[in-house]
C-alpha cells in the first residue's frame, strides 16, 4: 500500500476476504503446558512446568511469549524450588503474534487448573488453598529476574498485593462458600494419606483420568451419578476460581516521554507519545497531569501520537501505558508545578516551601494569592520572561504486577456438552485507580473476551496446514446472548513507583476467567477438562468417557 500510494499520490486501501484475514491473521501461541508440583502440609515445596510452543512458520515474538508464560506463572506463588523448561518450534501453521495477555492466558490455564486439581485431592478448599500459597507483599520473584523478557532480567520485589482483599471481595460476589457447598460435586476423594509430593498435570495431550490419579469420583457427593442440588433435568451448576498477576511493562526495556507547556489563559499543552487505541489513554493522560497540576481536567489540551510533535514512545503494549508513559506525565506536570510555584514565590515575595497551590491559585499564608493566569502572564511578559514548561520521560527497572481473583459460575447441559457462564466476578488489584470507569470496562471487555477464549475459539488446519474455518459462520466468538452477568471490583493499593500509585489494567483481566471456567465445569460434573476451547462435543465425550457414565 505504502509503494502504490508513493507512485500514484492516491489513497490506498488494502481489504482482505474474510478468508484471507483468517489465513493470515496472527493468533496466540499455541502451548502444550506441564506442570508438576511438590505439596507437603498444605504448602507448595515446588513447581516445575514444561511449556512447548508453536511459534507457526516464522519466530515473531515466540522467545518473549514463553518467557512470560513462566515469568508470571511461576511468580504467582509462594514455592521454595521452582523449574521452567520452554521450547518454540516451527511448524507450517499460521504464525503466531502477541496477544492481548501475552503468554499469561497459557501459562495460567494449565497452573490454576493444576492447583484447583491438588486442593480437590487434599480435600482442601481451592480458595484456602491459594490464600495460604500465594505471593505476598515484599516476597521478591526470583524467576523474573533469572528469565528476564527477551534480554537479561533485573530484581523484582513485589511492593503492592492487594490478592487477599481481592479474593475475599470476589467469593462474596460469587457467593463461593454457599455455592460450593450447593452446587456441583466435591471433587474426587483423597485416598487418605495426608500429603502429596507430586501433583501431575497436562493442559493438553494424553489425558489422565481421576481413577488413574488413585481416586473415584464421588457419587454421593453429587457427582456424575449423584443427587446434588443441581438445577432441573440435565443442568449442572458449579463455580470455580483462579488467581492470576501480569506486568506494567518490560523492565529495562519501555521508556515513555512527555512535555507540558502553560497557556496565558492556564490552560496547559500536553504532548505525550504513547498512542491512545482505544483505551482512553489521553483523558488518563490529562487526569494524571491535572491531578499533578491541581487544576480541572478540562484545563489539559492533549496532543499524542504526532511524530512531527510529540515525544517519543515505544508504543501501546506490554501493558505499559499507565505505568511508563503515565509516570513521565506525572514527572512533567510536578516540573511545570515546581516552576509556577517559583514564579509565585517571586511575585508574593514569599518562599517556595510557604506556599499552596490550590485552586488554580498560589497562596501565601496569610491570605494573599495570585492566579495561574497571573503567574503565566508573569512569566512571558513582565520580569525574568521564561515559558513555563517542562519534558520528562521515564524508564523503570521494575515492573509491579497487577493481580486478580476471578470467580465464575457455569451451567452445564450433561445431555448436549454445552457450558453457559452465568456469572463473572474479576476483583482486579491495579494499584491506585485513576479512571474508574475505564478501568471497569478494561475488565468487562477482557471478561467477554476470555468467554470466547475458553469455550469458543479455535483454529483447526488440516493435514496440508490450511486453515479449515473460513468465516464467522465457523469461527465462532462470544456475541451478546453470550455475555454472562459481569462484577468488576477494583481493589485499590498503593504502588510506590507508579504514577500516583497506580499500576497495569489492560491485560490482567483476561487471565483468570478461562481457568476459573474450567475449575468451576469441574466442580459441576467432576470432570477436568485440560484443553479450550470447552465446546460441546470435547465436553460430551468427556462426560460420555467417565467412569458410570451411561452412553
């Protein structure tokens, strides 16, 4: 396109068939995930998890993706012994790209399946289970530091966890301990010793079945041939949960700039480069440095994403937008503060250190007070002319990772295999909230999202490597009758290197819910199902292929 419009100096526009965008589209890696672990006395002793990629006809992205997959998967827990073993390979596939999540959607499929599976064996309850595993504030992430993302990793020490307040607010929402204890079947029974040294789990491949494991579904507890409160004829309702924690961008990689000059009217020019693609980033922007500047937000007139004008920024991904190009803002706006004060301090005769900005106003203490439209015309016309502005920009050898309890309800239809999800709860810890609204609809979006990932996309090549799904009619993604009831909870923290404590929204929330979906068809049928998407025929197999099942 770019070729033809030089040679033409005419618009150009190139459309792909739906065929062809489904062809040629990028998807999510593909991954075969194993996780082992060693449990004694309740507590995790070790994790080791085994991830195959297929990284399709080209390499795009394929070292950085399973980087992350083992990065935040095996940070997400308190563990003394920790493994990862990763390997991309090529095939004749479609090539696979970044994605919204980046590798955490895999890596905690296959982990928070695996632990809903070693608290069903202990007897344990999966809520109690992640409370008294999880990280904590001030524990460090050992593997993040040894694996790094795409270049040598720096330390990480988790400096804000707001997990436990998630998980309590989230299984209120859900309703947890009642309908743990209504719905669906307890889960195996454990054959009675009191630990486990080694917990087995594939998220894809052979299937191990709960007979094999050394225990038999439950009958009496509701199982598949049990009399639980379920709801009539062939529905079964459970609910399941998963915990999950992403990133605020590459440490030692994302850097984000800014610049902000005043107006004579104290209106203030906001020059950022960080590309606003539909997530609202510009009024996040102009809140951030309003907030620095105690001033309206309509006060901030934003220019973003004009490379003849604006700073320069890598881009809008990695989840880094808020917290790298958000803190470059913030640093600009207390610059443009620092020198509006100085200007003040010259025309009350004052100090700097007496004085407030509050108002649109400096203020002395005794009363007196000039305007912001004062002190700027100062500036430019009256005595030491100077233009009040300032540029930051920012780069962080950190990334503090946002966390999440997401709780789900499903019903499931034994006599067709189909799964409804009913309810979602995401209680979503991404530090200080700076727009609320945004933040609850980053978290609705990512739920719906997350529905169709778990129980309707997917892409099947035949023996040649050609995409067999060729429209809509055949893929399949969540619509509007599909969208269940949807709980957004922010769960505020304070993250001390983040803008105004504020930390990573835009992929956190679509982590946990495929997970959760899987744990919860568990807790309704006593079957795990290892491998999404969860469509009607893999779980009718399932249900057919279980033990006292009736065919």
């Amino acid at each position: 396109c770019g070729m033809l419009t030089l040679r033409t100096s005419r618009p150009i526009r190139l459309e792909y068939t739906r065929e062809e965008e489904l062809t040629a589209a990028r998807t999510r890696h593909p991954q075969i995930v194993t996780v082992k672990s060693g449990v004694r006395d309740g507590r995790l002793t070790a994790l080791e998890m085994r991830v195959l990629e297929n990284t399709g006809a080209y390499g795009t992205h394929a070292l950085t993706v399973m980087s992350v997959t083992g990065n935040r998967a095996l940070s997400l827990y308190r563990c003394p012994n920790l493994r990862y073993e990763a390997r991309a390979v090529y095939t004749n596939l479609a090539v696979a790209g970044a994605f919204r999540g980046y590798g955490c959607p895999q890596g905690f499929f296959a982990l928070e399946s695996h632990v809903d599976e070693i608290a069903a064996a202990l007897g344990d309850d999966p809520l109690e289970f992640r409370t008294r595993n999880h990280v904590q504030e001030g524990d460090d992430q050992p593997i993040a530091e040894v694996l790094g993302e795409g270049k040598e990793g720096f330390k990480q020490i988790i400096r804000s966890c707001g997990l436990p307040q998630a998980i309590q607010l989230g299984a209120k929402a859900i309703g947890w301990a009642d309908k743990r204890r209504r719905y669906g079947t307890q889960g195996p029974a454990f054959d009675g010793s009191e630990t486990i040294d080694l917990a087995m789990h594939r998220s894809k491949g052979q299937r191990r079945t709960a007979r094999a494991a050394g225990f038999t579904p439950d009958a009496s507890a509701g199982g598949l041939g049990g009399a639980a409160q379920h709801p009539p004829d062939s529905l079964r309702r459970g609910v399941g949960m998963a915990i999950v924690m992403q990133a605020s961008g590459i440490p030692g990689v994302d850097m984000g700039a800014a610049s902000i000059k005043m107006n004579e009217d104290a209106s203030f020019n906001l020059l950022v480069g960080a590309t606003d693609i539909g997530t609202g980033a510009d009024t996040m922007f102009c809140q951030l440095a309003a907030e620095a500047l105690g001033v309206p937000v309509e006060k901030i007139i934003p220019y973003s994403s004009d490379t003849d004008m604006t700073p320069f920024d890598p881009g809008a991904y990695a989840s880094s937008t808020t917290y790298i190009s958000g803190r470059a803002v913030e640093k600009a706006a207390r610059a443009v503060r620092e020198q509006i004060t100085a200007v003040g301090a010259r025309m009350l005769e004052e100090k700097p250190e007496d004085l407030v900005l509050h108002g649109q106003k400096v203020c002395a203490k005794d009363g007196r007070f000039v305007t912001y439209e004062q002190v700027c015309l100062s500036s430019l016309y009256q005595k030491d002319q100077f233009q009040i502005m300032a540029a930051a920009s920012h780069m962080s050898y950190e990334s503090p990772p946002p966390f999440a309890a997401v709780f789900v309800e499903v019903e499931v239809d034994t006599e067709t295999g189909a799964v409804r999800v009913l309810k979602v709860v995401e209680a979503v810890d991404c530090g200080q909230v700076v727009n609320p609204h945004m933040a609850g609809g980053q978290i609705e979006g990512a739920a719906i999202q997350s529905v169709g990932y778990a129980l309707y996309e997917r892409m099947p090549f035949d023996a040649s490597g050609r995409m067999q799904f060729r429209s809509f009619r055949d893929y399949t993604i969540a619509s509007a009758i599909d969208v269940p009831e949807i709980v957004s909870i922010l769960v505020p923290t304070h993250e001390p290197t983040g803008p105004f404590g504020a930390k990573a929204i835009a992929e956190i929330p679509i982590n946990g819910p495929a997970p959760a979906i899987a744990n919860a068809v568990f807790h309704a049928t006593g079957l795990r199902l290892r491998e999404i998407p969860l469509t009607p025929d893999r779980v009718l197999a399932a249900l057919r292929a279980a033990p006292g099942a009736v065919s």
